[in-house]
C-alpha cells in the first residue's frame, strides 16, 4: 500500500505525501477510509509508532491490527465500516463485542 519515491518520502494510500500534518488530529471521532489508511500507512513505514497513534487516538492495538489486516488484504476499500464490523462477526463466530 505504500508508495516511496525517495528514501524518507512515504505516501499514503491516497498518494498524499505522509507527515504527522497530513494525519487525522488527536480526538478523531469519525473515521473515513482515507483517516484509517493513512494512520496505517504512517504506523507501517515508521512515521510514528503503533503505541503513540493508540495514545493518540484512544484505540487498541487489536483495533489498529484490524485496520492493518483489512488493509492488506482488501486495500483502502476493506477499511469501511462495515467491512471491518463483518470481519470481527467472522473472528468472534457471530459475537459483537463493545468498547465502553
């Protein structure tokens, strides 16, 4: 999903050039596919650490892994809401399971 023209430029899924500007700010409430890819994006090339966007956005690490994973497998297009709300279906055997 990543795209390096140079050493150091990393681009994200949309092919935005990535830096910590072009990520969503602290307190992200509504998540688009666009928001999901480049916070992956920035994680996978080292941008910024799995432990600091968790902080950041008051999100686990399973949460983030389910990002990355729809990712990978589906492209940006696996990041929709419902997608990734099918995928954990599939992995509890039909159980939802809520943050509070």
């Amino acid at each position: 999903m990543l795209a390096r023209s140079s050493p150091g430029q990393i681009f994200g899924p949309d092919g935005v050039a990535l830096t910590l500007d072009a990520l969503p700010g602290p307190g992200q409430r509504r998540w688009s596919m666009l928001h999901k890819g480049r916070v992956v994006a920035a994680v996978r090339s080292g941008l910024v650490a799995l432990d600091d966007v968790c902080a950041r956005y008051a999100m686990s690490v399973d949460e983030f892994a389910a990002w990355e994973a729809a990712l990978l497998r589906q492209g940006p297009s696996g990041l929709r809401a419902t997608d990734l709300r099918d995928a954990r279906k599939h992995a509890f055997g039909g159980v939802h399971r809520h943050r509070h």
